[in-house]
C-alpha cells in the first residue's frame, strides 16, 4: 500500500506481491499482470471506496 503510483508501479514490477494499492489520483483504476494486481479505490470525496476479495482475488469499487 502507498499513496504514490509510481512507487506502486515500481512494487507491481518487482513481482514480489499479489495486491499493490495506491491513492494519489483519487480515479479508481486496475490493472492485472501476470501476477500482480494493482489497484486504486478513487477518491473518499466521491464518497468511492473499494473492497477486495481475497479469495476469488476480485477488486470492486463501490459508491456510498
């Protein structure tokens, strides 16, 4: 977890982890490699938040 996308880029790269979340942006977005998922919820302000299931290994953004 950062709040940076380019550290978060850097920590999807290395290949090290399953799940890599980031802010900074405030847009909601993910992407899948190979591996790795890399995700941002979006912007409390947009009263937008995200849960992820670690089972099924599913992202979903969620509007209040």
């Amino acid at each position: 977890l950062t709040h940076y996308p380019e550290i978060a880029e850097k920590l999807l790269k290395s290949g090290m982890y399953v799940l890599v979340l980031y802010g900074h942006t405030h847009q909601a977005k993910q992407e899948q490699d190979e591996e790795t998922l890399i995700a941002n919820p979006g912007a409390i302000k947009d009263s937008s938040y995200a849960v992820y299931d670690t089972k099924t290994k599913k992202f979903e953004v969620k509007s209040i």
